[in-house]
C-alpha cells in the first residue's frame, strides 16, 4: 500500500519547506522542528516506508549508499564539517519514527552529546 505522508507532499512542492538539496534520487529539506541549529531530513524521491522495507536490489542499495553521500555534501553546504555532525534514521516505534517514509536526520551546529547515553 503507498502511504501518503507529508513527505510525498513536500517532495511534490505541494506543501512548502526549505530545500537545500535535490538531485534525481533524493529531496533534502530543513526539519519543521530543528533539534539543532542544522536538522536536514534527506529524502528518497520515491516512496520506501522505511529500512525495513529497503528489498536487495541494486537501485536501492544505491539509493542508501547515496542518501548517506548526499548527507557528506550537505554538511559541506552547511559549513559543519570540521565541527561535527551525527545521522540517524529512526525505524518503526521503539525507534520513534513519526513520518512513515525513509529519512536520515542530519544534525549539527552544536555539541550534540553522546549518542549512547540512553535509559534502559
Ligand atoms: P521521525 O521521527 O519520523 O524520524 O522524524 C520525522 C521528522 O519530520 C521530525 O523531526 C519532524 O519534526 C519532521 N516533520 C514532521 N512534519 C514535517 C513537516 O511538515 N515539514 C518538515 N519540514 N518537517 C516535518
């Protein structure tokens, strides 16, 4: 079943957002609610409701290899290269995955903290 999320409308043009990035592949665009000063939400141009949907062919392991490339190119743009940046992809609720389609979070602009402090 192809979901419709808010995704499918930004990646449309039918609802606004600040893209910063697009290519034929993915749509990279500012998080409505940044968790940092740079929260970029990369984007496949196609609908994949998350990783584990991702099937083993070559376009989407492409695909993956690419949205974590464009993530590089990003933070290039973003000027927080040398400073530091973190990706994370959430996948279903334990994750908290709030947007039922395929996304990296970008984040940076500050210290982030560690990433492994969390409650059991
Ligand atoms: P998830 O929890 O699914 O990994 O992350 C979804 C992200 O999408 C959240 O960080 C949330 O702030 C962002 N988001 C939700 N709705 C919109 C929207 O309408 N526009 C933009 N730009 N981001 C959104």
């Amino acid at each position: 079943m192809n979901e419709r999320t808010i995704f499918h409308e930004i990646i449309s043009g039918e609802v606004n957002s600040k893209v910063v990035y697009r290519d034929h592949l993915v749509t990279a665009f500012e998080d409505i609610r940044p968790k940092s000063p740079v929260h970029i939400l990369i984007v496949p141009n196609k609908y994949i409701k998350n990783l584990n949907s991702i099937k083993d062919t070559e376009n989407q392991k492409v695909l993956l290899g690419h949205m974590i490339f464009i993530c590089s190119k990003i933070a290039k743009i973003k000027k927080i290269q040398d400073t530091g940046y973190r990706l994370v992809m959430n996948c279903n609720k334990d994750a908290g995955q709030e947007i039922d389609y395929l996304h990296i979070h970008l984040v940076g602009g500050k210290p982030l903290g560690s990433f492994l402090e969390m409650k059991k």
